[in-house]
C-alpha cells in the first residue's frame, strides 16, 4: 500500500451472545488501506465479513462486543460520539448493501430520498438538492433521471434500484465506500454492469472502496489487495496478482475451484467447498479449517498458525502446509 492509510483496522474482535454462548464472529482482525484503493474482503457466508463492516461502520448489533481500534483519518471510531460519529458516516464512509430494499425507503419517491440526504449534509437548498439529484442519478446510468426522481422505489427493477442505492451512497462524496456483497442479488449481466459503476466513481472521485464478497471471481482485476477470511480471521492477504499467481492457503483454493465457470454448461450445479463451516461458538483448538482442509497434519489439530509473511511483499498467510504449487491465474 503507497502512502498513509486512510483506515486502519487494529486488532479487531467482535463477539455476540447467542443462547449457545458467546460467538466470535470477528477474531483479532487487523487491516489497512490506503486512499483510492480497493481492498477486497473473500469468504463464505457467516465467515465475518458484514461483522467487520458494521465494525468499521460503529453498526453492531446492540449486544455485539467490539475492542480494537478502527482508525479513520486519523480518528479512532471505537472511541467517537454518537454525533460524530453520525457526521462521519454521512460525510466519510458510505456503504451499499446487498439489498438495495435495506437502505432505500419504500414509501418515499427516490427524490425525496436523494434530496433529503444532500440538503442533511450538503446544505443545499431544495433547487440545487433537485439539480444534483438528477445529475447523480446520470451519473449512475439511469435514464431519464428527471422523470425517475418521482418514482418509487418498487417501480424500479433490481439493478435499478441499486444504481439509486450507490447514487445515495456517493452523494455525500465519502472518502470510503464500503460494498457488501452489491450484486449478490442481481443476474449476471447487471452484476458486471454495477461492478463497472463502482470502479469508474471510485476513480473519478479518488474514493476508497472495500468490496465485500463471497466469490473470489468478483475481485479478480477489480480490488489492489484481497483479504480472504474464515471463521472470524483474515487467513491469506496478499495484493490481487500476488494471490492469484501464487495463493498460499488451501481454503483461498477451494474458494478459487467454487468460482462459477463462464463456459461451464447452463445449470451445472456450483461447486462449493466439501464440509461445513466451524461453529464459532464452539472455537476448535487448532486450525479452523482443518476438518475440511487435505493438506492437514499433526500440527494443525493441535495450533493455530499465525499470519505469516509470504515471499512476495504485502503477502501473508496463516497455515503450516501452505501450498506450494503455483495456482497460475491472471487477475
Ligand atoms: N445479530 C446476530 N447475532 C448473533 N450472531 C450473528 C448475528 N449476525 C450474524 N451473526 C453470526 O456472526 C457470524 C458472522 O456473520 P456475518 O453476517 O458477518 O457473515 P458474512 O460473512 O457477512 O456472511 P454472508 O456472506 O452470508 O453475508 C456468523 O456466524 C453469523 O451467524
Ligand atoms: S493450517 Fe493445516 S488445516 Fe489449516 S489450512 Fe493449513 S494445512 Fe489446512
Ligand atoms: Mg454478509
């Protein structure tokens, strides 16, 4: 990463009560990324990825346990107030869900929605809230943006809907966007379309973005770096082509197989990685990944394997049988 991080995540665990006991769902975490970069964060559902989002968003559920500092800008959010915090999460980190539905109001036409958001934090008046909220929503790709101001949202399709949702999300011209898993819920002709949105707003405003995921293919050409995680933990980073030339971890394997092939046969089922994920109430004594890894041995029953530097800068990894050969895919 060039120059001074714009966030930095320091140690960061989240914990929940849940009637089976406590549940790890972030486990020491640390993080960084600079301004106008992309950090991708890969894993399988429930391995912690919206848990470590929310933390960075100060957004935890109520009963969530957080420790560690998440530093923005130089400011540790753990340890902001509530109206600082709102301010910051207007003006400084933006965030678009998988289901645009989540942040959009039903009731409210999409120019109430903008408008009211830029005359929050802008300071517009109303004309110029109007003339903006048109522009974004250019700026997005929705056609005839005037007549769309006065829509609802239910009268726009799925990928419509989310364009509205980033045009929120980037209103407010945040430093951070974070995307959690945005076209998860779209086909796949309009996922490729929003992932191209983000990537030319991200340039053109210098904005930082973390694109949440669970598949590995999303992040392929699109993030600087990729965080994969499991069961709570980061377990492989490393900058994009260093991943995918050379991905150390067998779970960051097994989520490269389970990546849907373009050229495979209509309907041909996925594949998704044998086993199932551990139950983080119930944290196992040695490797999480052990009851569904080939590589494991002796040693990982009995420890868990810190992240370790790998050969090439900026590559870490935590495993004691880490793959050797090398996965040869272009990212
Ligand atoms: N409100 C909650 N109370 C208790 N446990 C929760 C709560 N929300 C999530 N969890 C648990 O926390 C862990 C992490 O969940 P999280 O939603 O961060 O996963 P994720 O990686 O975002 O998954 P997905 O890909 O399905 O969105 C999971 O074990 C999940 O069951
Ligand atoms: S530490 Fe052992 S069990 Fe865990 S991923 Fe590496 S080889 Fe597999
Ligand atoms: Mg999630």
């Amino acid at each position: 990463m060039s120059g001074p991080a714009l966030l930095t995540i320091e140690d960061v665990v989240v914990e929940l009560p849940t009637p089976r006991g406590n549940l790890r769902a972030v486990d020491h975490v640390d993080l960084s990324l600079g301004a106008g970069r992309t950090l991708g964060i890969v894993g399988e559902s429930g391995c912690g990825k919206t848990m470590l989002s929310r933390a960075i968003l100060q957004l935890l559920p109520k009963k969530a346990k957080l420790s560690g500092r998440v530093i923005f800008d130089g400011q540790d959010l753990v340890r902001l107030n509530a109206e600082a915090l709102r301010r910051l999460r207007a003006r400084g980190i933006a965030v678009v869900f998988q289901d645009p539905m989540t942040s959009l109001n039903p009731v409210l036409t999409i120019g109430t929605q903008l408008v009211e958001t830029l005359q929050e934090h802008l300071e517009l008046d109303a004309a110029a809230a109007r003339r903006r909220s048109a522009e974004l929503l250019a700026a997005v790709g929705i056609p005839a943006p005037e007549q769309r101001l006065s829509q609802y949202p239910h009268q726009l399709s799925g990928g419509m809907r989310q364009r509205v949702a980033i045009a929120i999300a980037l209103s407010c011209e945040p430093k951070l966007l974070i995307a959690d898993e945005p076209t998860t819920a779209l086909d796949v002709t309009i996922q490729a379309q929003i992932l191209d949105l983000l990537a030319r707003e991200q340039r053109r405003r210098h904005m930082a973005m973390i694109l949440i995921t669970h598949d590995l293919g999303v992040v392929a050409g699109r993030a600087d770096e990729v965080a994969v995680m499991y069961a709570g933990r980061v377990v492989e980073r490393a900058p994009t082509p260093a991943l995918f030339k050379n991905m150390h971890m067998p779970y960051t394997a097994a989520l490269l197989a389970a990546i849907p092939k373009i050229e495979a046969a209509p309907h041909t089922p996925l594949a998704a990685i044998p086993g199932r994920p551990p139950d983080q109430t119930r944290p196992l004594k040695g490797c999480s990944f052990a009851p569904r890894c080939r590589n494991v041995g002796d040693q990982c029953l009995r420890s868990k394997p810190a992240l370790t530097t790998a050969e090439t800068e900026g590559h870490c990894y935590a495993c004691f049988h880490p793959l050797k050969i090398s996965a040869g895919v272009s990212a």
